[in-house]
C-alpha cells in the first residue's frame, strides 16, 4: 500500500480549473518535490491530500484512509506545514507547541518528550518565551515545522518548508528532511529547484493544473540541452577547434565564449567528453581546462511549464 495515493483528482472554482484529474502515489520513504509555476495547483493539491479542501472529483488515501470518508484519520497520519502557517500570534512560541500537542491527544512524559524533540530538531529553543509575533519570518517558519513534526506523522505535508530562512538553516532543514526521509513518505512544494536536488528523490511538475512530468531529479537534468556539454579552454586557432568540435557526429553546436573557450553541446545528452578530447589531441590543440556540464533544472522547468508563444 503506497502512504499517499492520488486517482484523477480534480478541483474547480467556478469555470475555473484549478487541478485537473492529476494522479500519482508516493511510497515511504520517498521526497516527492511538488513543482510548478505560480498558480498551477501546487498549493490546492495540498491542502486537499490534508483534507483541508474538499476535492470536485476524484479520491485520496493516505495510509488507506480516504480523506472524504475518514478525515480525522488522515489527518492523525498527516504533519502539514501550509504556507504561511496559521500561528497564534499573541502565544509564546513554547505555549503553542503545547496547545499543538493538546489537540494531537498527546500527554504526560510523551508530551514533554516530544515538544523536547522537535524543538531541538527545528532548532527553536532560544525563542520559545517570544510571543510568536515578533519572531522572525524564518523563526515563525520553524516553529510551523516544529508543530507539523509534533506527533511523529507518517506523512509530512511542507509546502515551502525553508521559505524566509537564511542558508544556514535551509541546510539545517534539508539535513532534518534528509534524515527523516527513510522512515516517512513526505512531500515538499518548493520554488527553490536546488533543494529538489539537494533533499528530493523524486519530483514531479504541474502546469494549469496538470502534471507534466514525474522524474527523479537526475532524469529531469538529462533533458537539459547543456546535460553532458563540455566547456573547454584551448591554446592556438580557436576558430579550427571550433570547426573540428562541429564536424562531430555526436554534437550539436559549437560556442565561443571566449576568446579561447568553447562550449560544446552533445546530440540528445550523449557523453561526448572522450570524443572532444580525442579530436583535440590527434590535430595537436592544446587543452588548458576541461569540464563536463550537468545541466540547470531551472532550464527544464522552463521549457516545461511554458508554452511558446
């Protein structure tokens, strides 16, 4: 049984199609990256697989609990991180951690062993007398991830989980996730593409309301023209290596960029850097420097999610 399973789901505001019959399962163990362009669904999607949202069409399960006929079941598997957490503003952000676990039917030793734990994983223990209103962006962040980490759910729900943090402590959430990861199914909607490759093993893309594509991060990389492209810095004719690179049967184009470097695109991602080496080497041109390209996500979400005019 997958923890989350996705059939056909649809969401509509009026004639407005907002999700459109999207499907797809996540397994434990799995970090889903849930990726689109501003208003494509990301957002609805989530709040409808926590039951915050009730769906026009189509079913949700998770941990086969389908989240219209059993609700309160869903949302006991379910650590959510919605954007903007609610928080209350006028509670210390120690008193709220404690109402959380109030409502999440947690008490005695199990209650103080768990506020204990996430506040030292969310890293919120200097602040917990604050009142929450007058933290910061990214402290009211991880105090909204300390909550959704309350009750040990099986299925955490983080929609922008290192929005407003500093990059010391989007590391420090990404390794949190990271850690996490084996034992839970958790999916992150994220604009920030290099988290997708730093803590998602799988990430899928929504446009208008569709899913466009549902890869692992590396397979995304390889449709990037620049994946496996070989920049290099020569000595001598620039203009005769470029023409050598060119006549490749294996590449695609050939730029100068600078006076002596060169940027070469494979044909379809083919591995190409033998080849250019190769050809340098049997008509006498000296390499200087010589990298293989890996590809830019930000690239590959580009020529996804837009539609060319």
């Amino acid at each position: 049984m997958s923890m989350i399973e996705i059939e056909n789901l649809t969401r509509r505001f009026g004639a407005f199609v907002a999700v459109d019959h999207i499907s797809f399962s996540v397994e434990r163990g799995e970090v889903l990256g849930f990726l689109g362009p501003n208003g494509a669904g990301k957002s609805t999607t989530m709040k409808m697989i926590t039951g915050f949202l009730a769906p026009t069409s189509g079913t949700v399960r998770v941990e086969g609990h389908d989240v219209q006929r059993d609700p309160i079941a869903v949302k006991e598997c379910i650590g959510y991180l919605p954007e903007g957490a609610p928080l209350w503003a006028d509670m210390s952000a120690g008193r709220f951690l404690e109402f959380i676990a109030g409502v999440r039917g947690l008490s005695g030793a199990a209650r103080i062993d768990r506020i204990r734990d996430v506040v030292a994983k969310t890293q919120i223990g200097s602040i917990l007398a604050q009142p929450i209103d007058t933290l910061s962006k990214g402290f009211k962040r991880r105090v909204g991830l300390a909550q959704a980490l309350l009750h040990d759910p099986d299925v955490l729900i983080l929609d922008e989980p290192t929005d407003g943090l500093d990059p010391n402590q989007k590391h420090e959430v990404r390794q949190l996730i990271a850690e996490m990861s084996e034992e839970k199914a958790i999916v992150i909607s994220t604009h920030i593409l290099e988290e997708v490759e730093a803590v998602c093993s799988r990430a899928i893309i929504i446009a208008n309301g569709k899913i466009v594509a549902d890869a692992t991060p590396a397979e995304l990389l390889a449709r990037s023209d620049q994946h496996n492209a070989v920049s290099l810095q020569v000595e001598g004719d620039i203009d005769r290596a470029r023409q050598l690179l060119q006549d490749l049967p294996a590449v695609s184009s050939v730029e100068v960029r600078h006076r002596n470097q060169l940027f070469v695109r494979p044909k379809g991602g083919a591995q190409i850097l033998n080849d250019v080496g190769m050809a340098m080497r049997g008509h006498d041109i000296t390499i200087d420097e010589i990298h293989i390209a890996r590809g830019h996500l930000d690239q590959v979400f580009r020529s996804i999610t837009t539609v060319p005019q």
